[in-house]
C-alpha cells in the first residue's frame, strides 16, 4: 500500500467528470488500499479517486465501525435535511456550511463487482453526498451558503484540543 497525493482546490482534475469502472481486477484493489491508508493518514472521514488524480468512480467513506468502498455508487433513497459544517481534504483549512438530507441511501458494487445497499443518517449521510459529487466534478465549496471566518476557525480548533 503507498499513500497517494490528494489534489487541492484550484486542480482541474477535481472539476472533471469520473467515468465509470468497468474492471474489477488488481489495479482497482490497489486504488482501494491505497485510497484507505490516504485517507487514514489524513484523518478524513471520506475520499474520492477524482481527489488522488484518478477519473474513476470510486469512494471510500469511514463510518467509525468501518469503511465503505463504494464502486459506481448512486443515491437511491434520501429524506430529512441537517444544515452543518462542512470540510474537504482538497480544500484544507476551509470549512462552510452546508444543507444536505439527513438519511441517504447508496447503491454501489463493492471491489469484487457486487452490488450492495448501505444507509447513512448524519455525518455518513452528508459523507455520501459529498463524496459522490466529487465524481461529477462538484465541491462542496459550491454550494456552501458561507465560510467559517479566522474568528470561528479559531474557536472550532480550540473546541477540539480542550477534548483531547
Ligand atoms: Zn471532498
């Protein structure tokens, strides 16, 4: 396994369309266990190929129980709503709101080409949504109705080193 280079904002690999995957073989279980040990590394909860310069459509989510490797995935099924924060790992340091369904069903193969279903409510609900517009093209950056200031970013970092 080797971590892979995760593109930033302003990359145009992150603005193009991934296609989908057809091959369910080696190199696909490479991109998998290499997109794991990325997004490990990072800390992030979810990572698309489009982001490590790959135009495939492939998703890995971390669910806290375990992760998702979402192959072809779509939405099939979404209700509710929840307005929260929302971060990229292309997008580091930046942080904005975001309204997504608050339940968001999945359909997608796993790495050996079966299709499976998974539900996520909350973070992975919102985790889904975003990492699939990553395979249109889309970040979230696009949609955010505004940004964390300095002020808030500030406070937010602070929040998180008086729980550890
Ligand atoms: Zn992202």
């Amino acid at each position: 396994m080797a971590l892979r280079t995760i593109l930033v904002e302003g990359n145009p690999t992150l603005n193009k369309v991934s296609r989908p995957v057809v091959k369910f073989d080696d190199r696909l279980h490479v991109l998998l266990d290499d997109m794991v040990e990325t997004l490990r590394d990072a800390n992030g909860v979810g990572l698309a190929a489009p982001q490590v310069g790959i135009l495939r459509r492939v998703v890995i989510v971390d669910t806290g129980e375990e992760i998702l490797e979402l192959i072809n995935p779509q939405i099939v099924e979404q209700s509710g709503e929840q307005v929260g924060l929302e971060g990229c790992l292309s997008v580091p340091g930046k942080y904005g709101i975001v309204t997504r369904p608050n339940v968001v069903k999945v359909r997608a193969q796993d790495r050996e080409g079966l299709w499976y279903e998974a539900e996520g409510e909350g973070l992975i609900a919102r985790a889904f949504c975003h990492e699939l517009e990553h395979l249109d093209g889309h970040l979230y950056t696009e949609k955010a109705e505004r940004f964390l200031t300095q002020e808030e970013l500030e406070a937010m970092y602070q929040e998180d080193e008086e729980e550890e």
